[in-house]
C-alpha cells in the first residue's frame, strides 16, 4: 500500500513542486483581475476627465449666451 505520508518512499505520492498548478492557475487569475480592476479605473477616471471638462466649457457657453442675452434685451428696450 503507497502511503501519502511526507518522506514516503512511493515517488507517485510526493509532489515536488511548492504549488500545484490549480494554486498557480489562481494567483495568476487574481492578477488577471486585478490589472483588469485598474485598468477599468483608468478608463472611468479619464472619462470622468473629459466629462468634466464638457461639462465646465458648457457652463461657461451657458455663461456667455446668457450674458449676450442680456446685452441684446438691453438694445431692444433703448
């Protein structure tokens, strides 16, 4: 009968890796996920970005027309 106890002398019950492949598999597909988490976060980061700078040159169109609006009320009641 082979026994599974460390320092048995049955080579087919030992393994002489550290980590077994399932244990590998894992860590890598951690990693995986967490390039893919950061990566995610840049995207939104940057479109947050740009959403910010559409937003902030539309208040200040919004700001002009406003005040052109202002002007031309100003010309009709002279």
């Amino acid at each position: 009968m082979g026994s599974s106890v460390k320092g048995s002398g049955d080579p087919s019950t030992h393994i002489s890796t550290p980590k077994s492949m399932e244990e590998v598999a894992t860590e890598v597909m951690k990693a995986y996920k967490v390039v893919e988490l950061f990566q995610t976060m840049v995207i939104v980061s940057l479109k947050m970005g740009n959403f910010t700078l559409e937003v902030n040159t539309l208040k200040k169109k919004l700001v002009t027309w406003e005040r052109e609006k202002v002007v031309l009320h100003d010309e009709l009641d002279k």
